[in-house]
C-alpha cells in the first residue's frame, strides 16, 4: 500500500511562490520487510541510475526499482494496483514491474520492447510504449518525469478503460496509492495531499524543516495512532499513510511482518536533486541526506 505525494512547478512558476523547490514529493514504500532491498545508490551495473533496488532477483541485471532519478533529469515511480480480487494481484509469466523504472533511467532509455528513443521524446514515447504492451504487466501505476521540460506522465494498466495513459498538469499537488491517481475516495490520498500541501508552506524556513514537515506527514498512521488499534484487514490500509508494522491481515496479505519500510522525500532547486531517506527496518530512523546535480 505504498502512497506518494508530489507537486511540480515550471521555472516561471517557483519565482511567484515562497519555495525554492521546483519539485517536492515524498513517496512511502510497504513491503514485507523480509524481502531484501536496498536504499538509494548508485547500481553498479547501471551507473546512471540512482535509485533503490530490489534484491530479491538473483541476477542483478533483472532487478528493479519503484523509486529512482538519473542525472539527466529524469524520475519515475510505481506503486501496485491493489485488485479487488486479491487472486488477481499476481499471474505467472508476467514481466516484473520494478523493470518499468530502471529501463526509464537508463542513460540510453528504451521501451519494454527494446526500442531505444531519443532523450527528447522519451517521456511520453516510453509511456506509449509501456501503454501498448500493458497487458504484460499484474496492476500497476507508473509515474514518468523529466525534470528539465518540465513534463509528468502517467500511465496504469488498470481503471474503468482498463489502462490510461495521460499527461499530469504542473503546478497542482497530486496523490497516488495503490488506486488509479488522485483517488480521493482512499482517505490516506485525501488527507495527505491537504497535509502536504500545508507542509510545503515550511519550504521558506529551510531544508531542513521542509524535509522533516514532510516525514511527519508521511509518517502519520491515523487512524491507527490514536488508541492503539492497528489495521485488520487490507482495506484498512487505505486509511493510513504510513502503515504501522503487522503480521498478515484479512483481505490478501499473506503472513508475515509489513509495514512501512521507507519514507523517501525528493527536492529540486535549480538543477540539484535532494534526496532523503528515512529507514524503519531493524529500528533504524535516521535520516540520509544525499544530493545529485542534474547535467
């Protein structure tokens, strides 16, 4: 039940408002926290790539990501389509999603078919291409960036049509979980996008506190805070931004310790990339800062 939250401006549009940042978004990930990750890094095999990854692929060249920038100014994000029917959620012989990220970052982009695209088209060129062969894919929402233009993307393989495919507007505050975008009747994606929008309003008091007004926004599990009840079926789940650490609930989730694993906040100001990341497994939650200039 992993939920992002982001808002970006033009150049023409920062200049009239308190922020410095083109670009604010903050992204919790939840996953069992027994499947092997790691945080933000450069990949060794795909050195333009800065990004987490998933492990759990033996071969490192079939591993993915959900979250993750490169320096030419492009980002994207996946969250999973939460399917009514949870023995729709996963079918053999489908590509894994996490490859929808990497193969956007590469240095050289190219569409799931293996087709290489010019830097220039590739935002919207990638999306087609993901779009027209969907069907590969279990559920998901793909989010596609470049920072430069600025232009967003977003494509999904699910909804009402059964796949959309559209461009998102600049300058307003958007919220995605694990529904098609901008679902407001998921309380988490209502509530959040009013309490990030409030939190943006720190962004002229520093890095610092922007940052850490965005983890206290992530990092709320109302309902589930209060008075100490936690979730017991996965549909709870679509209440809570950050989701407290359980073991199997009613509904799909298969046994096993899940929660929210990481909190990530993303910030632009001219052409630097800040990168925080906040980790809860083994009790770690500290914060890491990393930065990445643009070129």
């Amino acid at each position: 039940m992993c939920i992002v939250f982001w808002r970006l401006l033009d150049s023409h549009a920062v200049s009239s408002t308190n922020s410095p940042y083109r670009l604010v978004l903050a992204f919790n990930r939840d996953e069992y926290f027994d499947r092997p990750t790691r945080g933000f890094h450069i990949w060794p095999s795909q050195s333009n790539i800065y990004a987490p990854q998933d492990l759990r692929p033996l071969d490192e060249a079939q591993r993915g990501s959900w979250l993750g920038v490169n320096r030419q100014g492009r980002l994207a994000l996946l969250t999973n389509f939460r399917e009514p029917d949870a023995a729709l959620s996963h079918h053999d012989n489908m590509i894994s999603r996490g490859a929808l990220v990497r193969d956007f970052l590469l240095h050289v982009p190219v569409t799931p078919g293996g087709q290489t695209l010019a830097n220039k088209e590739s935002v919207w060129d990638y999306a087609q291409g993901v779009f027209d062969e969907r069907q590969s894919y279990d559920g998901f929402n793909l989010v596609l960036f470049d920072l430069k233009a600025p232009e967003v993307v977003y494509v999904t393989n699910r909804g009402a049509a059964g796949g959309e495919i559209k461009r998102i507007e600049s300058g307003c505050v958007v919220g995605l979980s694990n529904s098609t975008i901008d679902n407001e009747s998921w309380p988490k994606v209502r509530l959040g996008k009013a309490a990030f929008a409030q939190a943006m309003e720190s962004a002229a008091d520093g890095e610092r506190n922007v940052i850490e007004a965005l983890m206290q926004v992530m990092g709320d599990s109302h309902p589930f805070s209060t008075d100490r009840r936690m979730p017991q079926t996965v549909e709870d789940l679509a209440h809570c931004i950050f989701v407290p650490e359980i073991n199997g609930l009613g509904g799909g989730l298969a046994k096993g310790l899940y929660g929210t694993r990481t909190t990530d906040v993303i910030l632009l100001s001219d052409q630097r990339l800040t990168i925080a990341e906040r980790e809860y497994s083994q009790g770690s939650k500290g914060v890491k800062v990393t930065r990445l200039d643009i070129v």
